[in-house]
C-alpha cells in the first residue's frame, strides 16, 4: 500500500513544532512512524501536512539522577527505554513493558511518545479504505452514528492496546506536554488519557508531547509488567498488567496497579492498590487484591478473545505481577 500525498516539514525544535502545529490545521506529527504510517496507507488518516519531528536530538535522552529521577525524552526509542540500565534497574516495569512491544525493527523505530499517544484500535476502523467502504455509514470514529463491532452501542467502544501506559501508571509518571503557544503542562499520566475510546487522549491537534517523568522510587520498591498476547511477538497485548510496590517493615507502604487492553484507556486499579497499602503481603492478600480487579474491569471482547476470558487472565496478570514485584 502507498502512502497518501502529503507535504514534509521537518522541524529542528519544540518552538518550531508547536509553531507548525499552529500554522498548519491538517497536520499530523510523525515520531517512530510505527503507528501512524501504517494508518497514512490504510487512509485512516490523510493529512496536508507530515511534521517528523524526529530531528531534534535532546528529546533522544533517557537521563536518571537519584534526585531528579528518569527523564525521558518523547523520542528515546523503546529499544533504548527496554536496554537502559537504569530503567531495567529501577523501573523494571517500564523496560518489560518497552521490550515487549512488536518486534525489535519496531522498537527501534518506535518512541515512547509515539506509544501514549497511540489511539484506540477495532476491527472495523483498523482497516483499509477499500475494506471500509464496503460499508454504506461511518462509525462512530469516522464521524459517524454506529458501532459496527458493538451493535447498538451508542459511543465508540474500541480498545486501547498500548503496552508502557500501564507501567508508566504504576511507576507514578507525569507527562509534559507544550501546547501552541509554547506553554508547558505537567500532568499525571493517569490524567493524559480521556477513557473515550473516540479521542483516548487529552492531547489538543495543536500539542507536542515533550517528556515523560518518574519519580526515583523509595526503597524498597519493585516492579512487573505482564503481557499476554497470542504471539510471542509483533502483537499487542490481550491483557497487560502492571504492579509497582514498596515495601518497608514488612508491610505494603506504597502500591501503584494498572492494567490496559481491558477498555477504552489504561486502567489504574485504585481498589487493587487499597487492599495492599498498610498490609503485610501474603499469598492470600495478592489473590484478594487479584479478585478485586477481577470484579472491577468490565472489558470488551474482541477477535476470538471473550470478556469473560479477559477478566480471568487479568486476575491472573495482576497476581502474578504482584508476586514478582515482592520478590
Ligand atoms: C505490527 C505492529 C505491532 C505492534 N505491536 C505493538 C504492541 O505490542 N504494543 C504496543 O504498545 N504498540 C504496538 N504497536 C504500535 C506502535 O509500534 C507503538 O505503539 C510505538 O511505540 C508507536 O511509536 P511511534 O514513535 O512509532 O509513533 P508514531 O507512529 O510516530 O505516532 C503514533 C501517534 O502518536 C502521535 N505522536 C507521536 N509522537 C508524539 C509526540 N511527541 N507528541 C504528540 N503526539 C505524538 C502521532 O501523531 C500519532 O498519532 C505495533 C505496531 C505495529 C505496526
């Protein structure tokens, strides 16, 4: 498949982006290219304008200090995030997480930026335009009335499918984000996605994704993600959890849950995360935390994966990575 036309700016600052962002109505910014490219030949999405914003090597950087914590740059690569001593040392969630996206010529090209930033997916939208007219209406993410995966829905129910979302929950991340008129804005990742599954992020056309930032964990802390896919590789996950927990006298001091492919966004399991702060951790806690998050997730189906299914590995994953962060 081709890609559509389109024109090519290449920016060589954040000023610059935003400024493009502003000036161009009909553009798009293109980072690792894994996500979007994909979508540009599909003709998912055809704009005027192309933006790479890969040319800008600051935001290249993972840097860590014990003080100031993990910075990442909007364009350090997955493979980069999953390889980095520090990350694996300190944020072993996150650099699970990374290194089990795709495929490694995908992880190479991809960015953490990219990854938040990616939408929803079904198996309707997700597919070519010649496959999609074959339709006389338009969903509900085309602009129009109907769902054709979950008949009779009245909003769009596609899936969120993104693997570092979760960890980055887990972990505490916040996310900076510049917006036209050059201003920085910090906010919790939690706070970056909308649960729609429509738009899943707040993100304006007009803003730029900077960095992402993680506190330095106290001590004591560990943490796990989890993937279930149908393949090894190259797939998304089926369910995906993530568990980030400090320990300190023998008690559960501080514990951050979340888990994606279950709706419409990454999920933070605050329920989960209650029934572990203040308690010691026994095997009989993590299955009461694990039933928790059974009972809290209402997921899709979708493909030949049930609901029912999903629930069930979902109470698996968030035991399973519970235990592993308390090891
Ligand atoms: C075969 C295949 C398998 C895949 N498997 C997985 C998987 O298992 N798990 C998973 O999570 N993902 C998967 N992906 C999706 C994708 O590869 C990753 O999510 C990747 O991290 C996207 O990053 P990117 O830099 O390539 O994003 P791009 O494709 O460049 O961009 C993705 C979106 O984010 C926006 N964007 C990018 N950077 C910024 C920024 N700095 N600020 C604001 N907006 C921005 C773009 O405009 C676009 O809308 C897969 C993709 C393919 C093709």
């Amino acid at each position: 498949m081709r890609l559509p036309k389109f024109e090519y700016l290449e920016p060589t600052n954040v000023k610059e982006i935003t400024s493009l962002l502003k000036k161009n109505a009909d553009a798009i910014l293109v980072a690792g290219g894994t996500d979007i490219l994909p979508k540009m030949k599909q003709r998912i999405v055809t704009p005027k304008f192309v933006i790479n914003v890969t040319k800008i090597e600051d935001l290249k950087k993972i840097e860590f200090g014990e003080k100031k914590g993990l910075i990442l740059g909007s364009l350090a690569t997955l493979d980069n995030i999953s390889k980095s001593k520090q990350v694996i040392e300190k944020f072993t969630a996150l650099a699970q997480a990374a290194g089990r996206i795709a495929s490694p010529q995908l992880r190479n090209m991809g960015t953490i930026g990219g990854n938040i930033s990616i939408e929803s997916m079904c198996m309707y939208f997700n597919q070519s335009h010649e496959w999609r007219k074959g339709r006389p209406h338009l969903c509900f993410k085309l602009g129009g009335d109907r769902c054709f995966v979950a008949k009779g829905s009245k909003e769009c129910l596609a899936l969120f499918q993104a693997d570092t979302p979760p960890a980055l929950i887990a972990l505490g991340a916040t996310v900076t984000i510049v917006g036209s008129t050059g201003k920085e804005k910090i906010i919790n990742i939690e706070d970056f996605y909308t649960q729609k599954s429509k738009k899943v992020n707040i993100l304006k056309p007009t803003d730029f994704v900077k960095q992402i930032h993680i506190p330095t964990p106290p001590k004591g802390t560990k943490s796990c993600y989890l993937k279930m896919a149908q393949r090894a590789a190259i797939d998304y996950p089926i369910a995906g959890a993530a568990a980030c927990i400090t320990i300190s006298g023998n008690k559960c001091k501080n514990a951050g849950i979340a888990v994606t492919s279950v709706g419409s966004g990454p999920l933070r399991l605050k329920e989960v995360e209650d029934i572990l702060i203040g308690n010691s951790i026994t095997d009989e806690l993590i299955a009461k935390a694990a039933d928790a998050a059974y009972e809290k997730i209402r997921p899709m189906p979708h493909f030949n994966i049930s609901a029912w299914y999903k629930r069930k590995l979902i109470r698996v994953l968030v035991k399973r990575s519970i235990k592993q962060a308390c090891i």
